[in-house]
C-alpha cells in the first residue's frame, strides 16, 4: 500500500491519475458559488447556466436551502425505509399536490425513477395479463430519447454512444418517432404495456413533444390498456414555468419520473403513480436503502419552498418567452451559426450549424458555463431564480462570441 501523500497535488493531477475517464470534463475546476454564479480556483467568475445540468433549481447556496440542509443534518440525516420519517411523508404528500392524488417512490436518481417506471409497467402488464408474467410487457419508447445508464433507462435509450458495448440489452423496447402517433400506434401489439416518452427530450437536444402529440399517446394508452410514463427527469419541478412540462399540454399520465431539480442539488429522484397503478408495487417488490432520507427530503421539501413561496415558476413563465425571444433573435442576426432556438421556459436549446464544442468554450472565456446536448445544440439551463438582467447577460454573451466569430 502506497501511503497517503503528504504533498498537496493540483486537483487536475488528482483527476488525471485516480478519477476514471468516462467524462468528457471541461477544464474548469469549480470551488464556490453563490445564486447564478459559480469560480473557479483562480478566482474567475461565471454566469453558470448548467445548474449542473438542471439539478440546482434554486442556484448555488440558497439561504432558506442552506438552513434546512444544516438544521436537518444536525438533527436526523438517515434511517432507512425500515422507518417512517416525518419529512418523506410531507414530500410525497407536496408532490401529488401537483401531481394529483396518488402515491410516490423515493430513490436517488433519474435513471433509478426511470427503473421504477420500467418494473413498473412490467407489473401492469403481469396483472393485465391475469398474474401470467412476461406475455405483456413492452414498453414504446421515442427515438433521440434519454432515460438514463441503468440497464433499463440505457435499453430504453436507442443511441449506440450510450448502447455500445453493453449488449445484450434489456429485451422488450421499441422505439417510435418523437411527435408521430401513427409511429407509436404501429408497434402497439398484444404484449405492450407501456408508453414511455420525456416531455422535452432534453440530451436529445431540447426536443419538446407537442400537445397533439401527448394527447393521441393518451387516447392510444386508453384504447389499448397501456400505462402512460412520463420522464420529467430534466423538464420537470418547475423548470418550463409550470411544475411539470406535461401540464401544458394538459394530458393526464399514469406515472412520472422525476428528480434532477427536486432536491435543489441535493441526490433525489421519485416517481409519482396514479390509481389504479398505485398499488403494483408491494412490500418485497421494489426498494432502495437510501430513498427519501430525512436529509435529501429536508433538502426537497425547501427547494418546493422557496419554488412555492418565492413565485419562481410565475417567474419562469414570465421571463422565459422574452428570452427565448432575444435568443431567437440572434439567430436573425447570425443565420450561418444559429439555425434555431427551442424550448420552454428556462430549458433551452440553441440549434448550431456546427459543432458545440468550440462555441462552449468561447462562451466560457467570455464568462458564461452551458451545456452541449443532442446534435450541434447549446443547452440554456438557468437556475429558476435567474433575473431578467441574468437572463439578458446571456443573450449579451452569446451576441459577442457570434459577433466574434463571425
Ligand atoms: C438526466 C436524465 C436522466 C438520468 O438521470 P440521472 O440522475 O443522471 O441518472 C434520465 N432522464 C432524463 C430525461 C434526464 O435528463
């Protein structure tokens, strides 16, 4: 065994010679931040437009998030699910507030909520099926789609970037055209149980689905008897100006995924489950040891909070259409690099001619952190709390790296 070094090694040495290299990681090393501004260890600021990728709903350090993280872990961080704890009660019942009335699983992730859709339809179709297992249990999927690096979230994510090397897959996917019914109508046959769509596919580049869309998914799930699964992975609590992206559109799902803003930064993941689909899970049958601590509750609990008391989501609704607009703009103005700009609310994507990388990090010289998503698209991810001057710095930004470029 080598001993510990008492030399103090830079963090890109630690990085490069113990971390494993599955990221494709940006050259900034991150130490603070503070509402939408993140620095690094020299000291430069940023405008931080990731939310490391939409989980910091509330931006860095909220006070009211900060107090009840430091209150909850001095007073009970975690017990297991051999225990009630009074904060994941009070989330579950929050959350079918905008849900509707149902009952939630607490795990620790997105792709963790996306398995439980997936067991979940699983059981639907066993009991469909009179008790009879593996006679109804596919699930329709979108293509472009992204449900996650588990077994079943990558099964369900027809890319060969994300597929392979881990064949064979999980059996029992098929996959329809994003905003074609008649696609996912086709490949419904006697052993489906599911269809199972993000609202707004988010790494697949911010690809809303329309309301048609949902709608006619809805009608071909009651005709045939499917459940309806929605991954709010990324769209959801808050982010497209209503708590959740589906109720624009107002369609009803059977279940929801959701986690990557509920905790506020803090590891979180639920899904949501209406009647009559609410009881398939049974003691024994699904679980997991750290869902729905006191802690990562506390930390949701205070996120749904300041969301709720703080008005964001009315915020977000309000601010969003004149920035998606001003984005909009510049691709007017800068039609050989811009092509499109998508989205809803504080989840957008701006479509490129051409490859995201350079442009990411001239955007990063100039002070502003974005995400690459999908194909050529820069990913807009605000913090829910983003003023308006925020926002307008950022179209600033993206104006000069296009001036500059051009
Ligand atoms: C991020 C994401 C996931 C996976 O979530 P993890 O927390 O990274 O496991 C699944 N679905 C969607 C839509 C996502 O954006």
């Amino acid at each position: 065994m080598n001993e510990p070094s008492l030399v103090r090694t830079s963090t890109a040495d630690l990085y490069d010679a113990h971390v494993m290299r599955n990221y494709a990681r940006s050259a900034l090393t991150l130490v603070r931040g503070e509402g939408c501004r993140v620095w690094d260890d020299t000291g430069a600021c940023y405008l931080d437009f990731t939310s490391g990728i939409a989980v910091n709903a509330l931006g860095h350090s909220h006070p009211r998030w900060v107090a009840a993280v430091q209150r909850q872990a001095a007073e009970l961080v975690h017990v297991s699910n051999l225990f009630r704890n009074p904060n994941q009660g009070e989330l579950a019942r929050r959350i079918t507030c905008h849900a509707g009335p149902g009952r939630v699983f607490f795990c620790n992730s997105g792709a963790e909520a996306n398995e439980g859709l997936i067991k979940l339809a699983r059981l639907h179709g066993r009991r469909r099926s009179g008790g009879e297992e593996g006679k109804r249990f596919k699930v329709i999927c979108a293509r472009n789609a992204f449900h996650g690096r588990t077994f079943g979230g990558m099964s369900a994510t027809p890319q060969e970037k994300i597929q392979g090397g881990f064949r064979p897959l999980v059996p029992g996917f098929a996959f329809g055209e994003l905003n074609d019914v008649a696609s996912f109508a086709a490949l419904v046959d006697d052993t489906t149980a599911a269809i199972f769509v993000e609202t707004i596919q988010g790494e697949g580049g911010v690809m809303p689905c329309t309301p048609e869309f949902l709608l006619g998914l809805r009608r071909l799930c009651d005709e045939h008897g499917l459940m309806l699964l929605l991954d709010e992975v990324q769209c959801g609590i808050g982010r497209t100006g209503r708590f959740y992206a589906y109720q624009h559109a107002g369609v009803e799902p059977d279940a929801v995924g959701m986690a990557k803003g509920l905790g506020g930064g803090f590891p979180i993941g639920a899904i949501w489950v209406r009647e009559p689909y609410a009881d398939l899970f049974q003691p024994g049958n699904h679980g997991t040891t750290f869902g729905g601590t006191p802690l990562a509750c506390a930390a949701a609990l205070a996120t749904l909070d300041a969301i709720e008391q703080e008005r964001l989501m009315e915020h977000v609704a309000a601010a969003g259409g004149p920035w998606i607009e001003a984005l909009r703009g510049l691709a007017r103005e800068f039609p050989a690099h811009v092509s499109a700009v998508r989205g809803q609310g504080f989840m957008v994507g701006v479509q490129m001619t051409g490859e995201t990388g350079p442009w990411l990090t001239r955007l990063r010289e100039r002070g502003l952190l974005a995400v690459a998503s999908g194909h050529n698209v820069i990913r807009f991810l605000p913090p829910l709390n983003a003023t308006a001057a925020e926002l307008a710095r950022s179209v600033e930004i993206l104006r000069e790296t296009l001036r500059a470029a051009a």
